[in-house]
C-alpha cells in the first residue's frame, strides 16, 4: 500500500496500491482504514471478472452494522446491483443511494470492475450552506434560484455568504426591499460581502435605490455604516462592546429608516483615542459628514450618555431619545459597582486583559446566551487592546451635563432591563422625571444589554417609539 500524508492534512490513496481482502466470494479494500477517515464509512469491493460477487447480499439493519445509508459510485466496469429482487445497472459517472433496510447486492458485469461504498447515518449531515447557493446556480431562472438558495436559510440564517447569494438572486428577480434586507444580514455577518458588493452587476438593479445597498465609511477617526432610507436613527453602542452590537437592530430597522451605526473612537474599528477628545463631538462630525440634519439618537449604556451629551448641546440636531440602561457621570455608585471596577483595574494593572474581559462579560451578561457573551468577549477584548496604556481624556461636549438635563426638551424613552443592576434602575428614574418630555420603559427578561439580551422585548418597545416621531 502507498499513501501520500499532504502538507495540510491531505491523505492520498491509490486503489491498485491498497491490500485486498477475501470476502466469502468478493474482494473489499480497507479505504477508510488506509485514509484514517473518522466522519463517514468508505470502502471498495473489486471483481477480477465479469460474472464474479463485487458486492455480498446484505443490508445494514442487522446486528453489527452501523445502520448506514450506502451510496455505491462505479470506479471502472459496470455492475448489475439487487435490489430487494429489482435489479439495477450502474456504470462510471453513475451513483446509486441505498436506504439501509434494502438489501443489496451487486456482480460485475466486466472484468476489472471496481466500485466505491460510502456510507452514513441519515439524517447525520445536513447540506452545507454552500450547497443551497451551488444548487441555485443550476437554473437560469432568478425566482428559482431565490427559492432553492433561501431554502438553507431555516437552518443558516445569519450566514453571511449565503445571505448574500440570496440577495443576488432576489435583486435579479426584481424582488429589491427583500434583496436589501438579505445584504444587509450578509454584510452584518460576513466582512467579505463589504467586498462582494463592489462591483457585483447582480446588484445592479438595488443600486437605484436609495440606501438599497449599504454603505462604510470613515469620518475622522471613526468606523461608520449606513443603510436604509427614511428618518434618521444613530446607533451609539455601549462601552463594553462596539457597533455590532446593533446588528439585528442595523438589519432590521433599515427596512423603515436611515440608520447609521458607528464604532466610537477606541472600539471596534475605529482609531485609538489621541489626547483629549469627546465622543458626543465625534458622533456630531458623523451627522455632519453624512449630512443627517436630525436624527434619532439610540444608545446603549456608555452610548446613553453619549448620546444626551450630544442632545443637551445640540437639541437642533436630535429628534428623539432612546437611552437603554444609560449612565450618568454624577452618579453615586453603589458598593456593587465599585467592587466590579476594581476587579477589572486590578486585572488591567496586572497586564491580563483576558481576565479583565472576562470580569466584564460576568458582570455585564452574567445570564445572556453564550453566543452573546461571546460576542460581548471579543468586542470587549478588542477595546482593552486599542485603549490600555494610553493617557488620553475623554471630555463631555456639555459643560455640566447633570445640570442641562432638564434642559433636553427632546422626546426621550427611558429603558432599563428588569433584571439590571440597582444603579441603572435608578439612573432611569433619574432620568425619567428630569427629562421634559420622557417616558421610563422596563425591558422583561433582561439585563444591561437589552438590544442583544432580548431583542424582541426590546425591538418590540423601540420601533413603535421611532415610528411615532416619524
């Protein structure tokens, strides 16, 4: 036997090179043995001549075997198989798929003939994202290719490349408000689409729409993206995460609105900070750079007091407020919070930015999914590593900001997760009777971070609210 280890893992086998055994009558070769394959069964039964077993009678329910479904591919010869008595003639380039109650058998019908069994469990493999989108491509017709390739969506939802060929099908069919929500989840899913859609000419018909095809950019320091049309909504995320926090709400809102999501300067894929700087100035020159002349400000904690910073000096510029679990610079913090704050310097003092992250995700989504605490662990890791060991100062855009609150003639809705911690309960009360025109809202079943802890709660209080000052 010769076998070939490739440098990435790649094993390399010639049939004529692998040892034979005798079978009763029929010859089997060991491939799955000889390739070291573990995720399905693979062998090869071979005949000197016509006439002679290439397959012994059996099906593979009874005791010993592996209740398999078979799929027998012809290498070279023919063979004529048994199939509970009907017999079937299969050549090269040929397949022939077994359920494991038949009971199968086959000889070869010349000499030399050999034939490859691969064999699984049903129902062990589901098809692969890419098989939806490959199988799509074998109709010229743009409405059946949507349909063949939306159909791996039930069990790959969010998955970027396949959202994306959904979307290129869908744009050819005519069927754009559908074909953008389809880009949208792709670009939110898959950084590569941002590429994708360059130049893509199956694209060509969303492109006359506004805000069909999404867009990025950089203002200043700062990573920005925008799709949608309609009234404007910025998206200015929490300081334990960064603008993808929002991507459900940056998929989904955009059917309705102008929403615009940012990383703010130290997060995500925006530059470091540098000396002195504000964020509230910084999402100022976003709205001034994409000539959003008011807009609705959405942010999430940290993001909540960006956002009534920029609210209390430029109200002109801001429709309405939605401060989700938002901070306050004056607050007295509670013995709870003070001890999470020392937990994560003593971390970041000890250079272990790894357990200063984790610190975070305990005590910001101690009870969210673990794909959320995943996301919120590499978000936050990603800001330590812009931020650590830098000496810079961020200021307030508002001189004062606890005075001015009464001053945010802005119609605000006030947000707090119901199982969030005491301080943000009470910053919400806060905020609810200062402001002069606010409504407080508890978000059921969630914590610090409702947008991503429970997005329907939270969608489902938010976008009537944006729809009302629309």
């Amino acid at each position: 036997m010769t076998q070939h280890e490739g440098e990435h893992g790649a094993r390399h086998v010639r049939l004529a090179d692998l040892p034979k055994a005798e079978i009763g009558d029929h010859l089997w070769h060991p491939v799955r043995r000889a390739l070291g394959a573990s995720g399905f069964g693979v062998g090869a039964y071979s005949a000197v001549r016509a006439g002679d077993v290439l397959v012994g009678a059996h099906d593979e329910t009874g005791l010993g075997s592996n209740r398999h479904e078979e799929l027998y591919v012809v290498l070279a010869g023919r063979a004529l198989f048994e199939l509970d008595g009907r017999e079937v003639e299969v050549g090269p380039e040929e397949f022939l798929l077994v359920d494991p109650e038949v009971r199968r058998g086959a000889r070869a019908l010349a000499d030399a003939t050999s034939v490859l069994v691969i064999g699984g469990a049903p129902g062990a493999v589901a098809p692969a994202p890419y098989e939806h989108w490959y199988a799509a491509l074998t109709t010229a017709d743009p409405h059946d290719a949507a349909e063949i390739a939306a159909g791996g969506l039930a069990q790959f939802p969010d998955h970027g490349q396949l959202n994306y060929q959904v979307a290129c099908f869908r744009a050819l069919a005519g069927e754009l408000d559908v074909a953008a929500g389809h880009l949208r989840r792709a670009v939110a899913s898959d950084e590569r689409a941002w590429e994708w859609l360059q130049d893509d000419s199956d694209l060509d018909a969303l492109r006359s729409v506004p805000g069909a095809v999404p867009m990025r950019s950089r203002v200043g320091p700062l990573h920005v993206e925008q799709a949608g049309a309609g009234p404007d909504v910025v998206l200015v995320h929490a300081g334990v995460a960064d603008g993808r926090m929002w991507d459900l709400q940056w998929v989904e809102w955009s059917a309705r609105n102008r929403v615009t999501r940012l990383d703010l300067r130290g997060f995500g894929r925006s530059d470091p900070p540098e000396g002195a700087y504000s964020h509230a100035a910084d999402v100022l020159s976003v709205l001034d750079a994409l000539e959003i002349e008011r807009a609705t400000l959405v942010g999430a904690s940290f993001g909540g007091r960006v956002a009534l910073d920029l609210a209390a000096t430029e109200p002109g510029r801001v429709v309405g407020l939605v401060l989700a679990c938002a901070g306050l610079p004056d607050h007295d913090w509670s013995d709870e919070l003070q001890a999470f704050g020392a937990a994560e310097d003593e971390a970041i003092e000890a250079g272990d930015l790894d357990r200063a992250t984790e610190v975070n995700v305990d005590f910001w989504v101690p009870a969210a999914s673990e794909s959320v605490r995943a996301a919120i662990r590499e978000q936050q890791r990603n800001a330590f590593a812009l931020q650590v060991g830098r000496d810079d100062e961020e200021m307030l855009l508002t001189e004062d900001l606890t005075a001015r609150i009464g001053t945010v003639d802005v119609t605000t809705l006030v947000l707090v997760g119901e199982s969030d911690h005491s301080d943000f309960h009470a910053i919400a009360d806060r905020l609810a009777a200062a402001l002069p025109d606010a409504r407080r809202e508890t978000v059921s079943g969630a914590g610090h971070l409702p947008s991503l802890e429970r997005p329907d709660a939270f969608d489902a209080v938010v976008r009537p609210f944006l729809d009302s000052l629309a």
